[in-house]
C-alpha cells in the first residue's frame, strides 16, 4: 500500500480563506464565506481564516471558535475564563458565570458593531508549535498529532514556510476511504 503523506491531502494556501492583519473581523468572515462558496461541494467546508503579514507569510489562524470569543463582550474579563477553555466544567457554572458576568447581554446588534471595527491583528496570537506540521509527514503520523492535540487544522510547512493547511475533516475523509475500500 502507497504511503499517504500530508501534502496529498492538504489545501493549498492559495486555495484557502486569507485576510491581512489590518482586515476587520468582518472582512474576515466575509473571506471565509467567499472561499467556502469556491469548494467543490464534495469537499468539508473551511473552518478557519489564515492571518498574512504584508509578504503573504501566514501570522495566525482564526478559528470559529476564536471568532466567537472575541465577540464576546466580556469573556476576557471574566476569571478563570482559561481554566474553563482547558476543562470540563458543569452548565451550572456557564450559567452563572453568563448571568455574573453579563455575557451576551448585550443586543446582537453589537456583534455586527464590534465586527465592522475589530481588527484582525489586534486579537490574533502567533500559532504554538504543536499547530504546525511538516508536509512529508505520514497520514498516520497527521492522524496522531490529530488524536493528542486540541487543533481541528494544522499549519503545513515546507522549509519553515506554511504551504497549506491541513484538516482534521480531510484526514477523517481519507481514513473513512480506506476503511471503506479495505
């Protein structure tokens, strides 16, 4: 059997959803819904923006997840708040910490202020290294970085450089496919 690496199954950069740091948060999701529009409908749909310095170098990657945070009015405030990001935690303690601290309390039309306004940069952070992965590394290899990781994509590198992203959609596909054809 042919070993699958990660280049195989990765999207290209070129293909994938990109803002520049000065873009607003709204500009990015703009992008996200433009790049998803441009799939093969076969394909999972992007879950992330990637984050380019002036020199098309990837910066960051801005997940839904992160997207949801920063509109958060107040989740920045609240104590302990990364503790909960990394634990289990009961839906007693979300409410109370929602009614506490006020959390969405404010009308939803303040979610399409803070987009119009919020720039990129200014909530990005640099990705840590366990969310890089190099594209000679084996399915098998992508598989397990999957497994011990909290990332739903990694930044595909070549000579230091992020060629691509890859999925964990793409990779549970590919292993669906070989179950499927064994």
């Amino acid at each position: 059997m042919k070993t699958i690496v990660v280049k195989e199954l990765m999207v290209p950069l070129k293909d994938y959803a990109t803002v520049s740091r000065e873009a607003t948060l709204h500009e990015a999701v703009l992008a996200l819904e433009k790049s998803q529009m441009a799939l093969d409908p076969s394909r999972y749909k992007h879950r992330a923006i990637l984050v380019l310095n002036e020199n098309g170098k990837v910066l960051s990657k801005i997940t839904m997840k992160s997207i949801l945070a920063v509109l958060e009015p107040n989740f920045g405030n609240v104590e302990g708040a990364g503790v909960l990001e990394r634990s289990g935690h009961s839906q007693d303690l979300i409410k109370s910490m929602l009614e506490d601290n006020a959390l969405w309390a404010k009308s939803l039309h303040f979610v399409n202020e803070r987009a119009a306004k919020l720039k990129v940069g200014d909530f990005i952070r640099p990705p840590s290294a366990d969310e890089y992965i190099d594209e000679n590394v084996t399915l098998g290899e992508a598989n397990h970085q999957f497994i011990v990781q909290p990332h739903h994509s990694l930044l595909v590198t070549r000579d230091d450089e992020v060629v691509g992203i890859l999925r964990l959609s793409d990779v549970f596909a590919k292993i669906c496919n070989i179950i499927r054809d064994s």
